[in-house]
C-alpha cells in the first residue's frame, strides 16, 4: 500500500467514524445520513482497490482516470446538496402550516376566549 | 358582547384581507366591507407586520390572525382559507388590505360563485378597460402572464394578478390544503384549472393603491416572471390532487 493510499483509507475511516458518532449522539438523524454514508463507503473503496476508479474511468470512457474521481466527486456532492434543498423545501412547509396554525389558536385564544367564558359553551360546543 | 366578536362568525360569506404593512390602509378597507356585503364575516390576516396593522383592523371591526411570522401572500391568504374551512364558510372573498380594491366590486363575484357559474370568480381591470396606469414593464408583465395563463388553462384570463377574487365552499377546501406560497395569486388560477375547478373573470374597477408599497420592485420582478411560469408549468405535470384523495 503506497502512502497515499494509507493516507486516502485513514482519512475515510475517519470520516465514517465522525458520522457514526454524529448518529449516536442523536446530531445526525439516520435518514439525513444516508447520502453521507454511501459518500463515505464509496471513497473508501476507491481508496483500497486502487484499480477501481480506472475501470471505471475506462467503462465510461474518460481517458484519465484522475478526472473519473473528480467526476464521481462532483456527481455525490450534487446528490447531497439537491437532498439538502429538499429537506429546506419540507421544512419550509412545515414551518408555514405552524405558523398557520399558531395565527388560528391565537385567535381562538384571545378573541373567541372571552366570549365562550361570558357567555355559554355553545361556541365550544361546535368545535 | 362586542362588535368586534360579532364581526368574527357571522353569514355565510366571509372576506379575507390579507395584510402586511398596511396600517394606513387596512382600517378603511375593513370598514368599507359592511357597507357593501353586509351580514359577511370579516378576518384580516396581519402577515407578521411591524406596523399598528393589526390593531388597526381589530379597532376598525374585524377579527385579525395574527403571524408570528411573515409568510407572503400565499401563506397568508392559505390562513383565511383554513380559518374559512373551518368555520365553514360557503364563499371566501379575497380583498387586499392596501385599499386598491373597493368592496363595492365585491357583490357581482360572490354572485357568480353562488348561482354555480364558476367555482372561482376573479375581479379583472382588464376585461372592460385597456391595460393602462401602471408602468410600462409591469403592464407587459401582467399581459405576458395573462397570456400564458390563458393559453395553459385554455380559457380567458386578462387579470392573473388580480387580488380581488371569490370562491366557493369545495375551493376554500382545496386552499386550505394547497395553497402556492409566495407570488401566489396566477398559479392559485392554474392549480384550480388542473384540479377540474372553473374558473371565471368578471370586470371590475380598481383604484390607485391608497398607501403602502408594491411588494414588486424590479428585482422580483425578475424572480416573478421566472419563478411564476416555472411553477405553473411544473403544477401542470403534477398529479391532480383531486385524484390522490
């Protein structure tokens, strides 16, 4: 194993285990962290089966192989960012219906209140 | 009890009046309401304003949802919706809290999505007047939209920004649970039109803003006319909602 090499696994090995401790301590949920693992594996095996990324770079056919590694590269990082965006989108939907929600319960609390106390149930009644 | 609650849940028809900033408008616009539609229920929806905006509708007669946070037009308009579901109300009227539509107009849309003509009734400036008032880049906005709309929906729509409109019971149903968020008002046309909705303008008249400002300046408006089609179109490849009940 050429130094690098070493270098590539430990680095991989290391990220792997960074992520597993973000999911044990909870920072990190398991379904966010899919994309993530599959990143982590995939160099992993780029990095322990030198061969790997020039097959690849061959099947594909990319002349230098190096540039098959940025590619993939590329591509995973693409993959994780548009994940991202979709869980900004999800958040955002869920953000606008609470706040959609607190604007009605605060009105039901402050301005409907009174009048069900002073006057009789009925208005809670049709709820 | 209090006129202010009396406001709240009276008549079968209730006028939402999205407002964000408009506290040197709203007043006069809630006030403006009983003269026109009497026996309607009024709710203001303050879009987390940071103005007197809400006490000014709540001082004026109406009741007022409040936002904790500022969600745009579509979020807000979508919180009368679902105050409207449930309070089951038969038709919503939209009016804007910046003064520019008179409730006066008000009565021939709700006259429409009552007799069943149609499920949504817009107010349109266009359908007896020329384009004409605004500035020359905002009124080819309004006709390259009203364009596209037209020929998307395979119907007549002169007026896809309009904020005066009126829509139905199975319509207040259908916002409350999809509603598009922001610049909302000519994809809420679209999505009505791909769920199998009918939808009809009918001619207004509008005044001059009476205060605040256009949430449009140039910038969005570039973010406008690219986001608004982009949507429409991607709405249209959408499944239809109505289908996935």
């Amino acid at each position: 194993m050429s130094r690098v090499q070493v270098l590539s696994v430990v680095a991989c090995l290391a990220f792997l285990g960074w992520m597993f401790q973000l999911m044990r301590s909870r920072r990190l949920k398991e379904q966010d962290a899919l994309v993530w693992l599959a990143t982590g594996l995939l160099l992993l095996a780029f990095a322990l089966k030198r061969d790997l990324i020039d097959q690849f770079g061959r099947a594909v056919g990319i002349a230098y192989s190096p540039t098959a590694l940025l590619l993939v590269l590329v591509l995973l990082l693409m993959a994780i960012l548009l994940h991202f965006s979709t869980v900004i989108s999800t958040l955002t939907d869920r953000t606008v219906r609470l706040a959609q929600e607190l604007a009605l319960l605060r009105h039901d609390v402050e301005d409907a209140g009174p009048r069900a106390d002073s006057q009789n149930e009925s208005v809670v009644d049709q709820e | 009890m209090s006129s202010v609650h009396d406001q709240c849940e009276v008549g079968r028809d209730l006028v939402i009046i999205p407002a964000h900033n408009e506290q040197a408008t709203v007043g006069q616009v809630v006030r403006r309401v009983p003269e026109h539609l009497a026996g309607a229920g009024i709710i203001v929806v303050d879009d987390g304003s940071t103005d007197a905006t809400g006490r000014v509708a709540r001082e004026a007669g109406s009741c007022v949802l409040s936002l904790p946070v500022n969600l745009g037009m579509g979020g807000a308009m979508q919180t009368g919706y679902l105050y409207a579901a449930k309070r089951g109300y038969d038709v919503a009227i939209q009016i804007d809290g910046d003064g520019q539509h008179d409730p006066s107009q008000a009565g021939a849309l709700i006259d429409v999505v009552r007799s069943g003509r149609a499920n949504m009734a817009i107010g349109s400036r266009y359908l007896a007047q020329r384009r004409k008032g605004s500035s020359f880049p905002r009124r080819l906005g309004n006709a390259f939209l009203a364009r596209y709309l037209s020929i998307v929906t395979r119907s007549r729509i002169t007026d896809p920004t309009s904020g005066l409109r009126a829509v139905n019971r199975r319509v207040i149903e259908f916002y409350a649970r999809e509603y598009p968020i922001d610049y909302p008002e000519p994809e809420a046309i679209a999505v009505l039109w791909r769920n199998g909705f009918r939808v009809v303008e009918v001619p207004v008249t509008m005044r001059e803003r009476q205060g605040g400002r256009s949430s449009i300046d140039a910038l969005r408006a570039c973010y406008y006319m690219i986001k608004v089609p982009l949507a429409i179109a991607v709405g249209l490849l959408r499944r239809r909602e109505i289908d996935r009940e």
